[in-house]
C-alpha cells in the first residue's frame, strides 16, 4: 500500500525480456542501498517487487497483465519513472490511499501553463471515468491528485510547484500515456452498491438514478 507522495524519480537503466517476465533496471540513488529483496515498490503507480538491489539500481519483473494495463511497455533507456516505497503504518497517511494496482491508463488532452501551476486535461476509457469524482483522489503515474472536473471521458487536475519539480508529470507532453488507478474505497463502495441492488446481475451498471432512487443525492 502506498500514499501517492512520489519519494524520488528513478531512471530506467534497461529492459530485458526473458521469457514471460521483463526484467526492468531502474536507477534510485535516494533510496536504492535501504532496500530489500522482496520489497514492495510503486513504479510510475504500479505495485512492484523487489528482485535484486544494489547501492544505487534495483530490479523488478513485471509480467504480461502488467504491461497490458500500463504504460511499461513504453519504457526504454532513459525513461523517467516515480518511485515510492511502501508506506508505514506508524507514520501519517498523507496522499490517499493507494494500492498501485493499475486500473488502466489514460493520454494527456490538453495542458494549461498557469503563472505558478499547470492544469493537465486527461482521457479515458468510461470504466475508468465511473470511478473518479470531482474533488475527489486519483493516482496519476504514481502521484496522488486532487480532481478538479469529470466529463463523459476526461478529467482535469491541477499541479502545485512542488509536484511540477518533483515528480514526472511535468514531462508530460500531449497524448502521452499514464497510469491511471482510482480510488480504492470508491471501488468496494461501487462493488457492494451493484451486487446490493442489481440482483443476480453484479455486472449491471451502477448509475444516478439508481443512487437517487435508493436516497442518495
């Protein structure tokens, strides 16, 4: 479990395909040399495992599911990635909670440069677009975001200075790709709220009207 407040950037040294597995090197000096085999860590907003660590790199195998619902089959030399470990539980939880189980991605729309922040403009598949509210939390690439307004297939959110210089969402360009995974309580609320009032049916969609007429407004 993570909380969306990126520790550092890492930099993809290499890509090796073997088999079903692709070995992914990524350079972390902050934190590389603290870290164990087994460990948990968020790559660009996907849950990874720890499978080797040195002083400065560290590696983790993802598998076929992963490079399906992310943007890793993107990666190259070179590529910038948000890093975070996994949270204590004896610490504050800042952010939102965050499980880096990848709901699928979305591409950059439309990118607003403000004098001291910048509002980025994403689309999306509608499964996504039925887990996000506005003012509500999304993870963006890793980075817990405030959203600012949801339409049939796009949201917006907006970045203060700090997350512009300290994570990889200000090398976004238009229609890039980024990982997308909405909140976790969201998710069980809608599951139990479809399996509650849809019967045998647990795949019929949960919609306002529904909400309303079962007194939520």
């Amino acid at each position: 479990m993570f909380t969306g407040l990126i520790e550092t950037i890492g930099t993809v040294q290499s890509v090796r395909h073997q088999s079903d597995i692709w070995r992914i090197e990524i350079s972390a000096p902050l934190f590389s040399a603290e870290l164990h085999l087994g460990d948990s860590v968020s790559v660009a907003g996907a849950c990874q495992t720890i499978v080797s660590c040195e002083k400065t790199t560290f590696c983790v195998e993802t598998m076929e599911e992963t490079l399906n619902r992310t943007n890793f089959s993107t990666f190259t030399k070179g590529t910038h990635v948000n890093l975070e470990r996994a949270m204590r539980l004896d610490a504050r939880v800042d952010g939102h909670l965050v499980a880096g189980h990848v709901d699928g991605t979305a591409k950059v729309q439309k990118i607003e440069q403000y004098k001291n922040t910048k509002k980025y403009f994403f689309s999306t598949s509608s499964d996504i677009i039925t887990g996000i509210v506005e003012k509500g939390s999304v993870a963006v690439d890793g980075v817990s975001l405030t959203v600012i307004d949801v339409s049939n297939n796009t949201f917006s959110v907006e970045l203060i200075p700090t997350t512009i210089a300290e994570t990889t969402i200000s090398l976004l360009k238009i229609r890039d790709t980024v990982n997308i995974e909405t909140d976790i309580v969201g998710k069980y609320i809608m599951k139990l709220m479809q399996t509650r009032f849809s019967g045998k049916d647990a795949k019929a969609k949960l919609t306002l009207d529904k909400l309303a007429k079962y007194g939520w407004s």
